[in-house]
C-alpha cells in the first residue's frame, strides 16, 4: 500500500514540475515571437485631387499602419475617421507636381504621415503610437 501512495505521489509530482517547467521556460519564448510580429492595420484607399491648371488631377493612396502591440491594432478603427482627416489637411493644398516631387521620396513621405498622426493622436486623447506608416500604393494621375 505504501508503495502505491509513493508511486502515485512520484506521478503527481513530475506532472505538476513538467507543467511549471512548461509554463515558465515555454510561455516566454512564444510571448517574445508574439511581440516580435509586426501587426499591420491597412486603412481604407484615400483619393484625393490635386491642383493642376490643366486637367483634373488625382492621388490615390493606400497605407498600413504598422504595431506591435495589438491592443493598438484593435484602437486603431476608432481613430481611422482622424488619421484619414490628417491625411485631408496634409494634402489638400498639394499640387500635382509637388505630390510627384513628394513620392520620389517614399521615406520621407512615410515619416511625415507618422508624426502627423501620431500628433493627431495625441491632441485627441489617445495613449497609444503607431510605430509606422508604411504607403503600401500609391498613384498620382
């Protein structure tokens, strides 16, 4: 009998070390590869004219926005209505020449539409940053 309580014991021991062995060594190593995946929020196709004396001119711009945090991700619908007005305010006074010049430059263009945002973010309130704004299209007619 003594044997039994010894060996059932032995089993309950190895079950509760293999699980605390698991949740401590293996739960990291997942959260790390979770944090490291970038999260991308693509936002919906902006057009917008641009002036031209000739013709109607038009940009066409896709973007993803880009976390690592998915709490970010899942705030970031809220804000959509603000970041596409910042793109309204942004390029509302380009012409069409200088959008062209500005999209040579596709970088800088990604950093100026990150501060914007990330400003606009903050004057409304919100507690989170988006790491990136990368153009994911663009098309200027």
């Amino acid at each position: 009998m003594k044997v039994l309580v010894l060996v059932i014991a032995a089993v309950l021991l190895l079950a509760v070390g293999g699980g605390a062995a698991y949740f401590w060594l293996g739960t990291p190593d997942n959260e790390v590869t979770e944090q490291q995946k970038p999260l991308f929020y693509p936002m919906e196709r902006f057009v917008i004219s641009v002036d031209n004396a000739q013709h109607s001119r038009y940009l066409v711009l896709e973007l993803t926005l880009v976390s690592h945090d998915s709490q970010v991700m899942a705030q970031l619908p809220d804000a959509s209505p603000l970041l596409r007005n910042t793109l309204v305010e942004h390029f509302s006074n380009t012409s069409h020449a200088d959008a062209k010049n500005a999209f040579k430059d596709i970088q800088q263009v990604q950093t100026v539409l990150l501060d914007k945002f990330n400003q606009t973010l903050r004057q409304n309130k919100f507690s989170y940053q988006i790491e990136q704004a990368l153009v994911t299209n663009v098309f200027i007619q």
